[in-house]
C-alpha cells in the first residue's frame, strides 16, 4: 500500500537503509494494550533496517546523529508492528523498570549463597524468605506460589540460579521469570489478560503516511547538509557521471593515493552514489592484498574480476571448512571426486562472488577508466 526508504549516516558514519512499509492488517482483531479493547487498526506498520552488519530490527546499533534519526528510532520503536507486545502498558512497564532489575537481582542475592543441597530445597523457611524479602502482598500470594509450581517444579531457587555455582540457570528475560516476577506484583493477571497469553498493540495514528514522509524528507535535507559540510567535489551517482582518466587523477591528487586505490574508491562511489566528500570521510582500507575495504562500516570486496576470482580460489584451497564439505558430500554419494578435484571445480561452477559474499552473493560491476571494477560485500 504505502512504502519509503529514507538513507542516512549516524554518529559513527555508518550507512543505514531504513524502509517504512505500510499494509494490510495480518489479524482480524486487536486488542489494545492500555484498555484491552478492540483496536479500528486497519494497517499495519513495518520498520526494518539494513546497514553496517546488521539487517532487520537492528535499532539498537544506530547510533542518531541528527534530531531526525532520532526521532526515526522512536517511530521504530513506537509503531513498529503496531508496537504488538507480550503485555499490558502496566505489564511492559513494570518488565522494562529499574524495579523488576532490582527485585531480581535482591531474588538472586539472596540465594545465591546456597549450595547444591540447600538449593533444592525450597521449604517454609525459604518461602517465608522469599517473601519477606520480596514484599509480597497476602492478596498475591496464591497466584505467585501457582506460577512457581506449574512453570518452575515448584523450586524457583534452582530454576532461576540452577545448581552449580557457575552463572544463573535463567536469566531476567527468560519468560517463566517474568511470570514470576509480574505475579509477586499483582500484575501477571492484568484485568483478564495473562502476561504473554496473547499479542496487544497500540492504535496507528491516522496520519502515519504523513508522519512518515515528514520525517524522511527532514532526514534526506539533514544528509544533503552534511554532504554539503564535506566538500563534495563531484557526485558519483549523477546519472551523466563519467569515471574518465581525469576523474582517476582528481582522486589521486584529492587522497594521495596511487591508481588502483583511486579506482576502487570511484567504483564504490558510483555504487553508492556518492559525492566524493561523502565516501572521503570515511573509505578505509582493510587489506589490499585481499581487495578489502571498509565504508561507512561497511566491509567490501572492490578489484577486476580476475584479482577477486583468485581470491575466491585461495579461500577454496586454504579454508578448512571446505575440506570438511567434500568428505560430507562423499559420505552423501553427491561426489566421486577427488579433493583437488572437487575444490577446483567450486569457483569455475559457482562462481568467485558465491565463495566471498556471505551477505546476498550478489556483485556489481562498475567501469573506471579502461577496466571494470566489481564491487562486492563480504
């Protein structure tokens, strides 16, 4: 129904691809997570990110650089999936506390001291431990002692610290603990809703297009400004951009660099569609040997097609890793070659970009000057 990709660069410079996707409602009916009552949302939001090494709901590795990006972080984490949740606001709220930190962490403190004998025994002394401790209301506890024997045999002690002294058996996100910890709080049962029995969302603005548009234009002027602040020079990803010998030499001149990293540094340019201040800022190398470069935390393979093929077969025939695949082929019946054999065969069928890109396996090829340079990600 309604899609926008907006690109940017954070604090550390490192490239994000955000889409915003907007569809059809995948359920029937839902349930708000403040009232419990059903929700006229006829949307549903998508938020999803590519950038750096990371895909997906990757949120928490973007670090805002600009009041745009921040508030892109909190429409993700707003409306992302109508915000569904395991939980009521009273629940969620309670499980993203500095409280719940702390009453699990007081749990852990006071057990943590048992040994294995004393730890499998949660009797009256321990309970009334527990509970003293903890605070436990009268009206709550019947509930807590149910969570207890239907989800931890009866022994929260060793469900949560196990029975050795080396770390916790189920740490503060594990489910069962939450149970747990919601049910010292009144708050497992929220007016009729058990934590996690179901999905509960929040209500999708009516402007959310609008909102979502808004923003990304403000985020595309915030990157046109600073492309700005870094002396652009030229822009490689003009439709009308040539990468002719005097671009070749312009760069050399701009880096201090030879040739050959010149015309990687184009090449990766025209992938990006970049203006040269853009990628100047922050185009490393990692390893020419091995053709590898890094931008915008990013790493790349960048060289003719012959330096990268020859890299894919060095890989083949030095990783361990495919020796161990031939012997799994041979005891399937798939092969009846010999090592050698089976191992010069690899690049020539699946070509040199299968064997080095473990992203997508897909490559581009750019001409620089008189020679095609590919670019690839690792």
């Amino acid at each position: 129904m309604y899609k926008r990709t907006v690109i940017f660069r954070d604090t550390t410079h490192t490239r994000w691809v955000v889409n915003f996707e907007l569809r059809n409602n995948s359920l029937n009916i839902q349930r708000s997570r403040a009232t419990l009552q059903e929700l006229n949302n006829k949307y549903e939001l998508s938020v999803t990110g590519e950038g750096g090494c990371s895909c997906g709901q990757c949120y928490e590795y973007i670090a805002p650089r600009t009041p745009g990006q921040k508030q892109l972080l909190d429409i993700w984490h707003k409306y992302h999936l109508n915000n569904m949740s395991a939980g009521t606001v009273k629940q969620d709220d309670y499980l993203n506390s500095q409280e719940y930190r702390n009453d699990y962490n007081k749990f852990v403190d006071l057990f943590i001291g048992y040994d294995k004998e004393h730890r499998q025994r949660f009797d009256k002394t321990n309970w009334d431990i527990f509970c003293k401790s903890l605070q436990i209301y009268p009206d709550y506890i019947e509930g807590v002692k149910t969570i207890i024997l239907k989800y931890m045999s009866d022994n929260p002690i060793v469900y949560i610290l196990g029975l050795t002294a080396h770390g916790l058996s189920h740490q503060i996100d594990d489910l069962y603990v939450k149970y747990l910890f919601l049910a010292i709080h009144g708050l497992y049962n929220d007016r009729g809703y058990k934590y996690g029995s179901g999905w509960l969302h929040d209500e999708l603005p009516v402007d959310i297009e609008q909102q979502i548009d808004s923003l990304c234009d403000l985020i595309e002027q915030e990157e046109k400004s600073l492309s700005s602040e870094l002396n652009p020079v030229f822009d490689m990803g003009n439709e009308d951009f040539v990468a002719d010998e005097c671009i070749i030499q312009q760069v050399m001149d701009l880096r201090q660099c030879d040739r050959s990293e010149a015309m990687r540094f184009i090449a990766l340019g025209m992938h990006l569609k970049y203006t040269f201040g853009d990628l100047n800022d922050t185009f490393n190398i990692e390893d020419s040997d091995l053709q590898l470069y890094t931008a915008n935390g990013t790493q790349y393979y960048l060289g003719t097609e012959d330096e990268l093929i020859q890299i894919a077969e060095d890989t083949v025939h030095n990783d361990s890793e495919y020796e161990y695949f031939w012997r799994e082929a041979v005891s399937a019946g798939r092969t009846q070659e010999s090592l050698k054999e089976w191992l010069d065969s690899i690049v020539p069928m699946d070509g040199w970009c299968s064997v080095l890109n473990h992203w997508n396996g897909e490559y581009h090829e750019y001409e620089v000057g008189n020679e095609c340079i590919c670019v690839s990600l690792t």
